[in-house]
C-alpha cells in the first residue's frame, strides 16, 4: 500500500514566500517599538528579573504564522492518493529451433532467409525480458547453440555466428526438435514453447518430426512451427564455373507435417511468404504466449485541507485569547 501526497492547486504554496517578509516585518516592529515613561528614578528597577509573559509573548507570532502557514496549504488542497499494487509474472521458457540447411540462403526473403529469420527472432527476445530463451540451430544434424539464459544480451550476439554450413546439410527437423526437448524437459516454467523455422522437408536425422512432436507432448511443450519461403519458386545461391548465380528453384515444406506437429503439441502452425509475414508471426506468438500478469490495481484520492483548516483556526483563536488575556498590554 502506497500513500502520496499531492496538491490540487499547488499554486497557493507561492504564497508561503510571505512568511519570511512577515517575520522580517515583526522583528523590524519589535526592534523599533520602545514606548517612553517618564519616571525619576529607574532604581527600583533595577534588580526587576523578566517574567515569563515577556519571554513567552513571541508566541502569540509564532501562532499568526501557524495559522497562515495552515491556510495556504490548505488552499493548496493537499490530496493522499492510496495505491495498492500486487503483480505476479510467471516467465516462459522459449527454444529457437533455427534451420541453418543450405536452402535458407533463398533470397526469397531479403537479405535471404536464414538473416531475416535472425534479425526477427532478435526482435523477438528483446521483448521478452521476463522469459528465459533457448538457442538450437540443425541441418543434417542438431546442436545446443546456447541453453536456456536470461542473458537476452548473449542470445542476441550468438545469432552474428550463425550461418549455413556451420554443420552437415540436410533437414533434420526431428533432430532439431528433439535437441530443443531435451533443453526444455526438465523446465518448472508455467509454460515451455519450441519455436520450430525451417524451410524444407526432413530428410535426415534419427528420429522424424511427429515421433518428437510425441515425446514434446508428453512433456507439456508446445510446439509453434513457422514454414519459411514463398509460394512456387524461389532464387537459390547455385555455385558454377562462372561464380554464384542464382537459380530458381521450387519451394519445398513438408506444411501438412509441421501443421501436425503443431496441433500435436497444442501449438500452431504459420507460413511466412515474406518479411513482414514472418515479423508478424512473431508478433502473433509473442501475443499467445505472453508472460502471465496478474495486476490489481487500487488508488483512491482523499481531501486533506480539512484537518489543516481547523488546526489555523485554532491557532488565530489561541492567538487573540491569548492576547487579550494573558498577554494583554496597556494601550
């Protein structure tokens, strides 16, 4: 619970500059007033003590100014705001299964789609601060590029090395899935998600992809399978006497595959055609799979002038009782 003071009207608080110029102005009056008696001897008062009133008399300044001092800030209108907040996260433990085969240098995608692929998921762990994320890369075999970490700042600097060719070609895709299992299977997380990119048809590894979509099952992991490469043909890189040319070839996704695999899982499956489609599957998932947020929000405002108020008009009534009465003086 939080409690802040604001004012309604703070302006009125200028007003305080007065009380220095008030109290300039009292000792200015105290230093200049000497009433005169005439008297012709002061030797009976010499020995005279000062009495309380006149050590006491200052107070009834010292009122004045609490009671002007209360006014303004009560014109200010003084507000206690209460605030009670209780937030729970729960993070999501998320592996990247990025295919590295040959065939992600299609340029279908700019600058082809392996460095596209990369530069969203980059974009993607950045906005998942609260999670912690998981790095497996395969082709015609699978590795650990980097367990699961909350260093976002590590992930993002381990996507600069990869390229194609890291590993054997092919399509793994059961491998890679299986590499991404084993990072997540032991994981307490309230929820643990594989998201799958490829852009083929798997054609190598140990084990195939709906045999790991099983064993992901089990596990309680879901599965987001993302197809990469337009509809048709695609311009792949092609090595020849001359140099790299680029030939167009047809795209190949094993789509009714990766769609099983999601459904398996409770997942889903995409097809990115293009940048801006792949960027907004990213988004789509990054929606469906948000930390859980548990916010109760409470703030009420509650006048505070009114106490200030009372307490000056006590104040200006001790004053003048005071004043006519035990202070009181010879005209």
């Amino acid at each position: 619970m939080l409690t802040n003071i604001e004012f309604a009207n703070p302006g009125f608080l200028y007003l305080l500059i007065l009380l220095p110029l008030l109290g300039g102005w009292y000792w200015y009056k105290l230093k200049n007033n000497n009433p005169g008696l005439q008297l012709s001897s002061t030797t009976g008062f010499a020995k005279t003590k000062r009495s309380w009133r006149q050590y006491l008399i200052h107070m009834l300044f010292a009122f004045r100014i609490l009671a002007i001092t209360l006014v303004i800030v009560a014109l200010a209108r003084p507000q206690s705001t209460s605030r009670s907040r209780d937030v729970t996260i729960e993070g999501i433990d998320i592996v990247l299964a990025i295919d590295v085969s040959s065939s992600m240098l299609a340029q279908d995608l700019r600058p082809d789609r392996l460095e596209a692929a990369k530069d969203v998921a980059s974009d993607f762990i950045a906005g998942r601060p609260d999670d912690r994320i998981g790095l497996v890369i395969f082709s015609g075999e699978s590795f650990t590029q980097s367990p699961l970490t909350s260093d976002h700042s590590m992930i993002r600097n381990l996507f600069k090395d990869i390229e194609c060719g890291m590993i054997e070609d092919g399509t793994a895709i059961g491998d890679g899935m299986a590499t991404s299992i084993n990072r997540l299977k032991e994981s307490q997380a309230i929820s643990k998600v594989i998201i799958l990119i490829t852009d083929g048809v798997n054609n190598a590894g140990s084990i195939d992809p709906l045999s790991a979509a099983e064993i992901a099952r089990m596990y309680g992991i879901r599965i987001y399978s993302v197809g990469v490469g337009t509809m048709g043909v695609a311009p792949y890189p092609v090595q020849t006497p001359f140099g790299i040319q680029y030939q167009n070839m047809e795209v190949k996704i094993d789509e009714a595959s990766l769609q099983e695999v999601a459904e398996l899982t409770g997942g889903r499956y995409f097809r990115a055609t293009s940048n801006r489609k792949l960027k907004e599957i990213y988004q789509e998932i990054d929606q469906l799979e948000k930390s859980k947020i548990d916010v109760t929000e409470f703030s009420r405002k509650h006048e505070e002038f009114l106490l200030l108020a009372l307490l000056a008009l006590v104040f200006f009534i001790l004053e003048i009782l005071l004043k006519h009465s035990v202070f009181r003086t010879i005209p």
